[in-house]
C-alpha cells in the first residue's frame, strides 16, 4: 500500500520526539518512511498488572502518530511471555505468573488502549496475543531459536552482571524471554518494533532473528523512559504508576504529586503541547513562576485527555478543595466499625486508609494521619469509635467512620 509522504514537520516529530536511539539509523528510518511505503510496527506490553500506565502511554501516543501517518500498527498482548516474566531491570528472577492470572490482567487492555489509538476506521489498530504462536513452538524449535545468541551476548546484560557480583541466581528460563520477545516479530512478520529503551536488548534479539531467519531489516525505534514517583520508572512491577484508567481526582492528585524537576518531562512525555510551548513553560519556571500553576495546567491537561473537560474540572475544584484549601472531600467513603474502641493501626487498615499496619504506623509517625482535623503522632493510640468522625491519612485519602 502506497501512502502520501509524510510532512518534514511529522517525519521530523515522529523520528526524534520522546525517541531515544532508532536502529539501524534515523536515517535509515527516514528513508523508509518517505518512500511512501506503509509499514506494520508494533509494540508488546506483557500483561503482569491489569493497568496500562502513563509510562506505557508514551509508547503508546508514538504509536498512534504512525497510525495517524497510515501506517499499521499492532498492540500484541504478551499473554504467553507474561508467563515467562521479563527480566529486565531485575536484581532476582520475576515470579510467573499463571494462565488464569495473564488473562484477568489482560482484561480491559484493549479498552485501556482505545484511549489513544483508534481500533475502528480505514486503519484500525489491532490486537495480538503471543500465545497464538509461541504456545506452538516445539523444543526443537527453541533450540534453533537459541542457536543464533551465544551464552556472552545474554550474560553481558547489565541485571546479570550484578546478580553474578552479588552471588544471586540466574534461571536458564529467563534466557528464553529474549527468544521469545524476539520470535514475536518473525511469526507476524513486521517491519518495525517500538518500545522503551529498557527493552532496547529483547528489540534487538528480535533484529537479530529477524535478520537470520527472514533476511529482513526491521527498524527498531527506542522510547525514552517516564520516571515514575519514587524517581524509577514508571513500573508495574514497582507499583509507582499514574494509570490511564485511574479516576479523575486520584490521576490529578498522582500528578500535581510530580516532583518540581520531573515536571517539565512530563509535560513532554504525557501532553501533546508543542516545543514552543514547553520552551514557555521552562520560561515561565526561570522567571519565578510558581511550579504548581504550570504542575496544575499538566494535571488537568492529562486528566482532561483521559476523562474529559468536565471530570478535568471537577477533579481541579476537589483538589483545591482539599489540599490547597485543607476543606473535607465532597464524597467521604464511609466504613462501619463495630466496636466502641479499636487500635488505631488497626483501625488504618481495616479503612485501608493504609495497606498494613507497618504502613500505618509510618503514616502517623510521619505526620499524616488526622482525627477530626487533629493530628496524631502516637502510634500506640487507641481509637474510640465516634460516629461521623473523619480520618485523614496522607493527603488525599479520607474515610468516615459509622457505628
């Protein structure tokens, strides 16, 4: 299929926005795409989690703009790799996960998705699973697979240099993640693959076979990473997302909770304001301007992209509410106790106002938790039940208590 070609201005921003290394070549890349030749490209997200994060929407949003080019695009849902565990970025061997466990998380995936690229159309996205192909391969065929990566090329991985410094094990089954990632490219047999630069080793293998066993060139294009809240990246397996379907007020509050110096990446990463923009944005920062009016411009921006204007501004209004005001939430989840008193910790988790009681002592010695607009700093306190008593812990969580 025969595309018109491409803008400078698109090919430019498709080539070097948000994207870290092209392989072969940018140059190589844009050749290809000013050839007018429609390409498939695709990226893979292995179901470990159900949510699809603002981390994973980068790759995303690079995605739609090839879809937008007319290029076809795949989201393969790594339903067998799942089970398999990626690696990467690892100090111990991910836990596997079960068929049943890949199958709920992967649930809603594609509705997730729908949020940024378009599955109906002239054009529409489409949806893979792994398992279709890989469940398929013999032994024999993994042998051939593997015969093309020598033991140096998989332990020079920087994960498992550090696990062999540190004496910890390294499972032959996690050799094969690379394998299959790599094998997915050939049984669909696309031109070009997309992904963070973390997968930039499991891309590359699937180069590598693509090269061997097709003798085909497939462009690899690497998407620099969005560093999640705790200054990694944003990671289900670190449990520090901002998710795309996450309710308006919590994805607004994730976000105006953004560090002041990863704010302007943000803006970049999880907006579609143009670099005059963001050069606007850095202005108004080096001439004193508040940080949390521009943080408030990107929490509603994304925020109204995933859940529209309305919920945007409802979400804004709650948070001036609640923590530039220091006002009570306007809906308080309420929780029935039982009892006339309970220990204050385990008073926090059975609201789950905290996850355990570790967590709920850490709270209160930090200063978070609040009784009635009072702090409390005694861990040790026990609770007397009041009906209508609000609890407060951290800065958004709330629950009133019932009896």
């Amino acid at each position: 299929m025969q595309l018109p070609k491409p803008t400078k201005e698109d090919l430019d921003h498709l080539l070097t926005y948000n994207i870290d290394t092209v392989y072969p070549s940018a140059e190589t890349a844009r050749e290809i795409l000013n050839s007018g030749k429609q390409i498939s490209i695709y990226l893979g997200v292995d179901p470990s989690s159900p949510n699809i994060h603002l981390g994973n929407a980068v790759v995303i949003r690079k995605l739609r703009e090839f879809q937008q080019l007319g290029h076809k695009v795949i989201f393969l849902i790594g339903d067998f790799t799942g089970m398999i565990g990626d690696p990467t970025d690892k100090s111990a061997a991910r836990v596997k996960l079960t068929p049943q466990q890949v199958k709920l998380n992967a649930k809603t995936y594609k509705k997730q998705v729908s949020l940024i690229l378009n599955f109906e159309g002239g054009n529409p996205a489409e949806v893979r699973f792994n398992s279709n192909w890989l469940a398929e391969l013999t032994f024999k065929d993994l042998v051939e697979l593997a015969s093309n990566f020598t033991v140096q090329q998989m332990i020079e991985r920087d994960m498992y240099q550090e696990r062999l410094k540190n004496n910890k094990p390294i499972y032959l089954h996690e050799f094969f993640y690379p394998l299959m990632q790599g094998y997915d490219c050939v049984a669909m047999d696309v031109d070009a693959e997309i992904g963070g630069t973390d997968q930039t080793f499991n891309m590359l293998a699937g180069r590598t076979l693509m090269k061997c066993l097709k003798n085909k060139e497939k462009l690899v294009f690497t998407c620099k990473l969005l560093v999640g809240s705790d200054g990694q990246k944003m990671s289900k397996s670190f449990g520090n997302m901002i998710n795309v379907f996450d309710i308006p007020k919590n994805m607004y509050g994730k976000l105006m909770s953004v560090k002041d110096e990863l704010m302007m990446d943000y803006l970049q990463m999880c907006t579609e304001f143009c670099p005059e923009e963001l050069d606007n944005f850095k202005e108004q920062l080096a001439q004193g301007e508040n940080p949390m009016e521009i943080k408030k411009v990107l929490a509603y921006t994304v925020t109204k992209f995933y859940h529209g204007e309305k919920k945007a501004n409802q979400a804004e209004n709650e948070f001036e509410k609640v923590v530039q005001r220091g006002d009570f939430p306007t809906d308080i989840p309420s929780v029935k106790i039982n009892k006339k008193k309970i220990d204050l910790l385990e008073l926090l988790t059975l609201t789950k106002l905290a996850s355990s009681k570790s967590e709920a002592k850490r709270l209160i010695q930090q200063g978070a938790v609040e009784v009635d607009n009072q702090r409390v700093g005694d861990a040790t306190l026990e609770f007397r039940v009041k009906d209508g008593t609000i609890i407060k812990a951290g800065k958004r969580k709330f629950v009133r208590i019932t009896n």
